[in-house]
C-alpha cells in the first residue's frame, strides 16, 4: 500500500493548472487571477481633502485673523482656484487641495461670516489633507497572480480600473456514484437501500474550492451500468467516483475503467478510513476513484481532492495542518495513518468523537477537527501533542 504523502505528491505531480480566460470583474468572485492587476496611476491622483471645511495655506492661520474665500470645491470637481495669501476655499471630503494650500481647516474650527472665516486655532501644514499616492502609487502590484478573489479583491481591482481580469478556468469534476443501494434524496429508500449523499458532500466541497461539480448520476453495480456512465462522462478536467473501488465483486470501477483505458497509477493507499483509493487516468482526463463509505469519501475529498483542485487552479496543494493537545488518553494506532474525528473542548484540547466507524457520517458534522495519527503510533497520554487538520480551515475557499 501507498503511503499517504506519496499518493498526494503522485496526484499533484500528474495534473497541471488550466488555461486562464478573461471575465468580467462583476463574475470574478471566488475565482483565481492568472495575471497581475497592477496599478496604472496613483490613488489618489492628487492631494484631496478628507475632510469638510476651507483649503487653507497653513501660515496664514496661526494669525487668527480672517481669511478671504474665494470660491468652493467639491469631489469631482477640477481644482480651478489658487489659493494666494490671506485666502482659503470652501472644500469638501474628496475635493482636490487647490493649489497654493497645504491644509484643511475644518468647518467645526472655523467662524464663517459672509465670504470671510476665521480659525478658531491655527492648523498644521497636511492637517486633513490626503496627499497623492497616500493609498497606492503607479505601477504597484494589487492583486497577484494566484490570488483567490474575496469581495475586498473584486473592490480593489475595481478601484484599480480593471473591468476584465483573468483568471483560471474554473475546473469541471464529474462526479459518479455507484451501487445498487443508492437512491436519490427525497425518494424513499427501501429497506435494503439508502440515501445518495456522497456525490452531495463532494459537489460542495468542489464548488468551494472553486471548481464546477457535474452531477453524473447513480451507476448501477453493473459492467453495462457504469460503462454507460462512463461513456458520458465527457468535457471533464477531473472524474470522481465513490463507491466500488474495493476488493469485492461488486466493486467494479477499477474494471470497468480498465476496459476504457483506465493508466492505473496507483491503488490502496495506507490510510484509515479510505484505504481503496484509485487514481489514474482515462485518456486525458484525470480519475480519482473514492470509498463508498461517506466519511472515508468526506475525509478522501479533505486529503487528495483539495490539492488535486488547487493544482488545476496554479494553487499550492499543500493541506494546512497544526497541533493540538489531547483532552484525554489514546490507545495505540493501526497499522496505517488514521485521520479521526475529534472536538475541540472549551480550553482548545481536543477528544475523539468516540466510535471512528466509516459509516456514521453525523460525528464529522460536529468534529471541529481530523486527528491525524501515524501508521503504528504508539498510546497517547492526555495533554499529548497532535496534528490535526483544522475542518472549518479545510473546507474553506
């Protein structure tokens, strides 16, 4: 069997970033920028008031006495005045700083009269007055490449006059799930059958790590069944199955692949839960076959489809991982690396969810973390270190 971290390189090391296409800034939310936005004038432009009141020169304040206004200035408006000695101008915020001022008195320090005012005390030279370039400058790199676009990114490249930007493809993972015991949520499952949920868990996962989910439907544990499947599973960057990646005889997908030129690259990985993972690759398009049981398919997504996105998107694949202390006491681990559910306490230490079965799929819904233990790692004392994968960290963009 494979060690975790050599299927993660395997994975990483045979998929390359997608072409970049131009959108309009207003679809760039969550996308990821294939080129630099880079500043192509100062901001601001020139000097500008930040505040309401008079453009002033500074000097002529420290006086007291009453200066002339010669006109006013608003944002938007070209600085037409020249402020000469013993004059000021009535300026409001983002108005730009006539020239021959240096300062802004603001109007709650001001006795205005008429066209005169008068400082009620004398005002420093760049008081309330933005000077040029305060926020950025010309030719300052904004946004780089390999950015992932938030809403203050999409406010910056705004700021920065980029109407299109580029970004990556967003990548199209097909997602197939197989055997005779699924059923479409919100129809009723016989005894013998259950709930889809995989395709579910793994669909959003792919939509929030920037990618395109392609619902390929429920194949049948049957050559005839999921070769059809397959047949359509067309236009795709990456192909995700679930299920039938086993030993057993139903466990069909890496036969059935084959027979349509599955380049196997690698099965069974020493990993609990998720130890029949497949990956290789069916013409041009990358196969990554999961467990059918839902929290090995959840954590596989965590541990092999994240990367396996962000390297499609020029994204470093690396999973983000920390350390945490035990709440309490672990027996010895098997013989391959386990990744448990775990909640944190109201001091950070984290416990195991309880019983790690596979199947039960609500404890990962409470876990705040995965528990990450080495193959044949000895018993752990309470206030042990551990690493573990952070979940809300994980999931996230």
């Amino acid at each position: 069997m494979l060690e975790v971290a050599a299927a993660q390189a395997r994975i990483t090391a045979a998929l390359r970033p997608l072409p970049a296409e131009t959108v309009p800034l207003q679809s760039a939310l969550g996308r990821v920028l294939a080129a630099d936005i880079v500043a192509l004038r100062d901001q601001p432009p020139a000097a500008v008031s930040a505040m309401d009141g008079y453009a002033v020169r500074a000097v002529d304040t420290t006086a007291g006495g009453w200066l002339e206004v010669i006109g006013e200035v608003a944002a938007g408006q070209p600085a037409r005045l020249r402020v000469q000695p013993g004059q000021a101008v009535r300026i409001f915020t983002g108005g730009l700083l006539p020239p021959g001022a240096d300062a802004i008195l603001i109007q709650e320090d001001a006795v205005a009269e008429g066209s005169r005012v008068r400082p009620k005390e004398a005002v420093s030279p760049g008081l309330f007055a933005r000077e040029r370039a305060l926020d950025y400058g010309a030719g300052w790199v904004g946004l780089s490449a390999g950015q992932r676009l938030d809403p203050r990114h999409i406010g910056l490249a705004a700021s920065l006059g980029a109407a299109w930007v580029e970004v990556r493809r967003q990548p199209r993972v097909g997602l197939l799930a197989t055997g005779n015991e699924l059923v479409l949520p919100g129809r009723s499952p016989a005894p013998h059958q259950i709930s889809s949920s995989n395709s579910f868990t793994l669909g959003a996962m792919v939509e929030a790590w920037g990618g395109l989910p392609v619902d390929l439907g429920i194949a049948a544990d049957e050559p005839a069944a999921l070769a059809a499947r397959l047949a359509a599973a067309t236009g795709l960057d990456l192909l995700l199955t679930t299920g039938g990646a086993s030993v057993g005889e139903h466990d069909l997908v890496r036969q059935v692949a084959g027979e349509r030129g599955l380049e196997l690259d690698f099965w069974k990985i020493r990993m609990r839960p998720g130890k029949p993972l497949i990956f290789g690759r069916i013409g041009e398009v990358p196969l990554l076959g999961l467990p059918g049981n839902p929290v090995s398919a959840a954590v596989c997504g965590i541990v092999f489809l994240r990367g396996a996105l962000r390297c499609l998107l020029g994204l470093d694949p690396t999973l983000p991982s920390g350390t945490a202390t035990l709440a309490e006491p672990l027996p010895g681990g098997g013989e391959r690396q386990e990744y448990m559910r775990a909640e944190r306490d109201g001091e950070g230490a984290i416990r195991a969810t309880g019983r790690q079965d596979s199947s039960m799929f609500a404890a990962l819904t409470t876990a705040d973390v995965l528990l990450v233990r080495p193959p044949r790692d000895g018993p752990l004392e309470r206030g042990a270190t551990v690493t573990i994968i952070d979940l809300a960290t994980a999931l996230g963009a």
